[in-house]
C-alpha cells in the first residue's frame, strides 16, 4: 500500500471513530458536586416520596429555590391523616402502646445494627410511638404549619410528650451505644420544641460511651462518629442556621485530629457529614473539607453519575442519602435558608385558608 492510500485509510478509520456513539461525559469544568446534581434532578420525579423530600428539603435550605416546594408540602400533608389520629387517641393508653409495637416491628432489620435497634425499640414500651410523633411535631414546627390546619392539635402532642421519660430511653448507654444519631435528633427535637433540654446529659453519657481514644475501624466508630456529627447537624436545625465551633469543641476537635483515619475507616456517608460540620461552622478552608473532597473524587463514578455504595453499587434510592450530602458539601451557600414556612406557600394557603371576601 502507498503514502497516500494509507494516508487516506487512516484519516478514514479517524472519521468513522469519531462517528461512534460515546458515553455522555459531563463537561470537563463540572464539579462532581454539579454532575451528581444533574444526575438526581432528572432521577427526582422517579425516586421514592421519602427520599424525594429529603433531597428537596436539604437543596432548599442550600439554595431557597422555590421549585423544591412542592414536593416538601405533598409529603408533609400526605402524613396528615396518620397524624392527626395519633393526636386524637393520645389519651388511649392502650392505642399509643399498639401504635408503639407497630412502629417498632416495622422497624428495618436486614443488619445486625438494625436488628439491635429494633429490639431496644421494642423493649422501651411507648417510646417508639412517643419518637415518631415527637418527629413528625418537629417536622411540622419547622415547616410553619404547628397548630394550623390540618395540624391544629399539636399543641395536645406537645402537651402528651411533656409527660414521656425521654431521658430513660436516650441517656442509656446501650441505646447510645447502638443508636446515637437518632438519640441526637431527639435531643435537638425536645430541645427545639420546648420539651426538655438534653443536650448537656447526651453529650455527657455519649462521651462515657465512647471515650477520646484513637479511632479504631468496626461498627463502634461508626456509632460513634455518625452520633457526633448528627448533634451538630441537629443543632443547626438539619442546615437551618449556622453553628459556633467553640459550643462542640470536643467534637471538633476529634474529627479534625483524626479526620484522615476516618475517612479511610467510614463510609461515604459518614466522613461528607464530617466536612459539612465544618461548613456549618464556618471553616470551609478546613483541611478536613480538602480532605473529604479529595476522598469523594476518588470514589466518584463519572458513569453513572454519582458516588456508589459498596453494598448498593448505583442504586439511585439507596444512594440519594450520601449523594445529597456530596451536593451540598460542592454548593454550599454563604447563607442558608430556614424552613420553608409552608403557612405562606400558595397551594396550601389555597387548601387550608379561607379566602378574604
């Protein structure tokens, strides 16, 4: 074959390459932050309610935009009813502690973690009744809707929770050892609510629980690094408002100290939490945001779009949790955006307010 006839077959093969279909490949300028959030706003219409509202309710309070409401109120009110009659039995001793058993045997019990949860759940008589509507009243407070239509009764379940010994079931160092974050939610969710103040004893007994020592991989620093970042998160009202360094000193401190080994020895979920403990402080030149950025990228799947699990590999609802978490730790804003108070969203001013003649 001549010069020339190879040189025309390889500009030939050249342009047929160039013909191929290719993989679509998120613009090189993209952070992963913008090509995970490309990814699950097209996913979002098809992911499952609970997991389309904590994605909404977490990229509202990062940006305020007001497409994200929708899906916010639809599942606020499509709980109304259930709601709304856990209210009205509360005097029914025996209705709260079949509401209680119901709630605990639905609880998830496909890992070890799990199923410890479950039976601590089940042996603490009402409290899982007492938790989920204590859950559900916070949810309502933060959304602007407490003691409006349909939610006019949760000054009675204010009332209910005033009575129940939550101190039993979170200050117990087993509790705390097999359910902390949850614990710190709670905590949070008295403290917000006027019920009781916690923090203070939590923070204590946690620290028995898991004394200063050296982290060492295994489910036990999962516990406890989950617990830690989960009361600074509920102390900012899960990203409502920022918070002071100085009044989670000891947190910070352990994370920073030992942010490197975390990383390596947690998961995804874990250690993108860590970084946003930092952002909610203020530190977004922390070594530990680099830290976990950097940790993020190399798990990252340009494919698929997304950071995968090792368990659930692609899963678009069993990873919505840690991809929203990798969202925000790429658009965190310089304010955040409280609420949303759904009392001044159209719709629901439609539904529920009567009009001005």
């Amino acid at each position: 074959m001549g010069w020339v006839q190879s040189a025309w077959l390889g500009m030939l093969i050249a342009l047929l390459l160039a013909c191929q279909p290719t993989a679509i490949s998120p613009p090189a300028t993209q952070s992963i932050g913008e090509q995970i959030r490309d990814r699950y706003e097209r996913a979002l219409p098809d992911l499952l309610p609970n997991k389309q509202r904590h994605y909404a309710t977490r990229l509202y309070r990062i940006t305020g935009d007001q497409d994200y409401l929708a899906i916010i109120y639809q599942h606020l009110i499509s709980n109304a009813d259930s709601l709304q009659q856990d209210l009205s039995q509360l005097h029914n001793r025996e209705y709260r502690l079949s509401r209680a058993r119901q709630i605990a045997r639905a609880y998830r019990d496909d890992t070890d973690k799990h199923q410890r949860r479950k039976q601590l759940l089940l042996a603490h008589d009402e409290i899982p009744f007492a938790k989920n509507l204590l859950y559900y009243l916070n949810k309502v407070d933060q959304l602007g809707l407490a003691g409006k239509p349909p939610f006019t009764q949760t000054g009675q379940g204010l009332d209910y929770l005033r009575q129940v010994d939550f101190a039993r079931f979170i200050l117990d160092p087993e509790v705390i050892a097999a359910y902390s974050p949850q614990l710190a939610n709670m905590v949070y969710y008295l403290h917000d609510l006027g019920i009781r103040d916690l923090r203070e004893p939590f923070q204590q007994a946690f620290r028995q629980v898991f004394p200063d020592q050296p982290p060492q991989p295994g489910p036990a620093l999962d516990a406890r690094v989950y617990g830690m970042t989960h009361v600074i998160i509920a102390a900012s009202g899960y990203y409502q408002k920022p918070i002071r360094r100085q009044d989670f000193a000891w947190i910070f401190d352990y994370l920073e100290r030992h942010h490197r080994e975390l990383i390596a020895h947690t998961k995804a979920d874990i250690y993108t939490e860590m970084a946003l403990c930092f952002l909610l402080a203020g530190e977004s030149n922390s070594p530990v945001v680099g830290a976990v950025r950097q940790a993020l990228e190399q798990r990252y799947d340009p494919q698929a779009g997304m950071i995968p699990s090792p368990q659930w590999g692609t899963d678009m609802n069993k990873g919505e949790h840690r991809n929203v978490l990798a969202i925000m730790l790429y658009h965190w804003p310089e304010q955040l955006h409280p609420g949303p108070d759904l009392s001044r969203y159209p719709l629901y001013r439609e539904h529920y307010i009567a009009p001005l003649y």
